[in-house]
C-alpha cells in the first residue's frame, strides 16, 4: 500500500508518493516525466552500492537507461566544488532540457542534485528519491536546494521543485540506527511547531518508529509529509508560514557551523538540540511555561538526540561565536536576529528583532562560554 500527498502549486503541483517497494517501480512512476528515455542519477558512493542496481533495473524495465552521476558521501560534499563537479558531469552526458535528474539520497545529494538541476542550462527538471528519514519527511520535500559554504549552511541555493518524489520506506532498512535517529528529529519538530495530536501520537510511538515498525513508521513519515504539502502550498517561497518549518534550524545550523558540518554532528542532531534550546529560551523569555520546555526536551531525548550543548559534538562552544553565525541566517533581516519560537506545545511562530544579548545570555546559562 502507498499515500499518494500532492504539494499544490497550480500548474507545478507534484506527488510525494509514500510506501513500501516503490523503488521497484520507479521507472514506471518516473516514465512520464522524460522523453529520451535515460536520466542522470545522482547518488553517493554507499546509496549506489546499497541500492543501485535496484534502482537500474526498475528504470530499466520502463526503457530508461540510468546514467550514474557518483559522488562522496557526507555534507562536505554540498560545496561549490561539489556543484561544479556535478554540473560539469551533466554537461560531459550531453543532458538537454528533455532529460531529466534523479537525486538518488539523502539530504545533501537531493540539495547537491535539485540545485545543479535548477541552474543546468538555466533549469531542468528532477526527481527526488529520498533514501534517508529525514529527506523523506524534510528536505526532499518543498523545492528547497542548495549549498553550503564556509560562512553558513545552505546560503546559495534556489527553489527548485522536483515533478516527482518517491518516498520508499523499505531503503531505510539499511539506514544506519544514528541516521534514523537524526531523521526523527524533523518528525517531531512537525508536532511540536503545529500539531500537539501527533507530538502526543510520537510521545508514545517513538520506540516503534525508530525500530522502522511498518505501521508506525509509515504514519510518522505520511504525517509529516502531509503537514509540510500543506504548508509549502501556502508558502512557497518562506515569506510567512512556512518560516516555521525552520523550528530548532537558526539554534542548530550554529551548532553545525562550528562542529564543522562533519560527522561530529549530524544535521537532525543539531535540529534536535536547537528545539530544545527555542523551548527554554521561549520558557526563559517568558513566551511559552517551563513544563512545556521540559516535555519538549524529554520528547527528544526519547529519540536519543542530544538535548543540551554538553551533549553536542563533544566540546565548548563560545556564546558570542554562535550569535555570529546566527547572524548569518537566510532568516535575518536588516542585521536583526529571527527566531523560530513557541507559546506551547504544537503552537511555534516567527519572532523577528529578536535581541541578540538576551541569546547569548541564555547560551551562557546553557553551559556556552562568554
């Protein structure tokens, strides 16, 4: 059985396809969206050799020859040189505006691929086949594409929406247990910026999802896709609502910056520990009750993600470095700090001008050093 969600955008509206098997007949889903009959799949070393030929022969079988665009894994590789090496590959397989990509991976190949994809010969379509929990709940999801560089994550980039996203839930049989635990974080940040029915539903689900129970797991990941179709149908371009899909993401791309986006500290890490940092510093400003802080907090330790600035990446970090790269933020505006804060359990909104001394004051009572 699969969930078929739509992501309603006129004329580019797409389906986010959730389910077991779907790589099997991915070449069949895929078929219309071509029409020379080959695509660039994009995918790392350890996705190809874990489902590569899966995937060639599902293409296969619909008459569509697989062109492997191979690159390293981990998030150095969602780099300028990464971008110029992918984009200089396309250019090598003569791919036209006929042609299609396939990003075959996780996060950083579905960024990496969708932004080579928007700017090849000035567009061209794509298709995401997310083979991590977190793209398949997040970033495969939304049209949001980009880079990183040494002063931030995910500062270049552009909107750019797949035709088609295959989310196949039997790939994650292979995915390790700390990758799944990363992907729960961006399952969780669904019920706590919006929806205190699931956060309630996870609370007491957890264990079942992250031992990838078929039921469990599937209601988690359709869940979440559903609520972010929605959202992004209302705001494409994160001008209001959608800003709030960033809940934990200004605390956490800080965190990741000064970890060194390596495999200290995974991305869903950084997401996880950054909720709970908004929860206490929106209990600490006075905006949401300390119980609803704690409740967060134990929420996202029940996943075994880290929770506190001890617990991340294994060393210090200084308050005012952290401010600074918060700066950085695609949300600031005009110098001024944007925060993703909450009221209460299932209710986050967008906090502009946000005073950047009373951050680093809370980072210091968190442990942070002046």
């Amino acid at each position: 059985m699969s969930l078929t969600v739509p992501v309603g955008l006129g004329e580019r509206t797409y389906d986010v396809v959730v389910g077991q098997g779907l790589l099997d007949v991915a070449g069949r889903l895929i078929a219309p969206f071509q029409t020379r009959g080959r695509t660039a799949v994009v995918s790392d070393e350890t996705v190809w050799r874990l489902h590569g030929e899966r995937l060639t022969a599902a293409l296969a079988a619909a008459g569509i020859t697989a062109l492997p665009v191979i690159v390293p894994p981990g998030e150095q590789t969602k780099s300028f040189e990464g971008l110029a090496d992918v984009c200089d590959r396309l250019l090598a397989l003569e791919l036209d505006r006929g042609d299609i990509v396939t990003a075959f991976g996780g996060g950083v190949v579905g960024d990496l691929a969708g932004f080579a994809a928007a700017i090849y010969k000035r567009g061209i379509d794509f298709v995401q086949i997310p083979t991590t929990l977190l793209a398949q709940v997040d970033s495969s999801v939304g049209g949001k594409t980009a880079i990183d560089t040494p002063r931030g994550k995910n500062l270049v980039g552009a909107f750019h929406q797949p035709k088609l996203v295959l989310a196949d839930l039997s790939v994650l049989s292979t995915l390790p247990d700390r990758e799944m635990r990363a992907g729960y974080a961006e399952i969780v940040k669904y019920g706590l910026l919006g929806d205190l029915a699931f956060f309630e539903w996870l609370e007491a689900n957890v264990a079942a999802v992250l031992a990838r129970d078929p039921d469990a797991l599937s209601q988690a990941v359709a869940r979440s896709v559903q609520m972010k179709a929605r959202i992004v149908a209302e705001d494409e371009k994160e001008q209001g609502r959608r800003a709030l899909l960033n809940l934990g993401h200004t605390f956490g791309h800080a965190l990741e910056s000064e970890a060194g986006y390596g495999e200290a500290l995974l991305h869903g890490e950084a997401v996880g520990a950054g909720m709970t940092l908004a929860f206490r510093f929106s209990a600490a400003q006075g905006l949401a009750s300390g119980q609803d802080a704690v409740r967060a907090t134990r929420a996202i330790a029940a996943a075994g993600l880290p929770t506190t600035l001890q617990e991340v990446a294994g060393h210090p970090f200084d308050a005012s470095r952290l401010v600074a790269h918060m700066g950085q933020d695609k949300k600031a505006e005009a110098g001024r700090l944007t925060f993703i804060l909450a009221r209460a359990l299932g209710e986050a909104f967008v906090a502009k001008d946000v005073d950047a001394g009373a951050v680093r004051d809370f980072l210091i009572t968190e442990g942070a050093t002046r």
